[in-house]
C-alpha cells in the first residue's frame, strides 16, 4: 500500500518574508501544499488562531501537528525528510 500524502497547509500573508521562504523550501522538497492567506480570508485566520493558539505566521499544519515559524527541523522531522 502506497505511503499516504501529508495534508500540509500554510497560513500566510503577501507581505511575510519566513512566509515566502517556507513555501519556497516546500516546494523545493516536492510537498505539495495548500496556501491560506490570512489576510485575504479572515476565516482562516481564525481557523489558524483556532488550531494553533498563535497569531504570528507562517503557522504550517503537517497532518494534525502544528508548526509556528519556519523552523526547518520541524519540518524535516514532520514530513520524515532527512
């Protein structure tokens, strides 16, 4: 049976720079993702808010683990990528 794809979901803002390099980098792994703006739709604010307690981004959602930050051992660790 084939390894299941992580949901992963980035809630981000046109302006956020760790943003930009956290979906940079999750593209350059091949991870696909979904891209929330948080700005542009206030309920995913809330829906980050909700999940991850934090209101600073990036927030990115592996599965059900929460990550805040780009913090790349996280990832690494999340996504089983060595």
């Amino acid at each position: 049976m084939p390894a299941t794809k992580p949901k992963v979901v980035v809630y981000t803002a046109e302006w956020c720079p760790w943003c930009h390099r956290a979906m940079d980098w999750l593209r350059e792994h091949k991870i696909v993702f979904e891209a929330k703006d948080v700005e542009k739709d206030p309920k995913a604010g809330e829906e980050m808010i909700k999940k991850s307690g934090q209101q600073g981004i990036p927030v990115i959602l592996i599965n059900d683990k929460v990550i805040t930050g780009f913090d790349v051992e996280e990832l690494k660790k999340a996504l089983k990528i060595k």
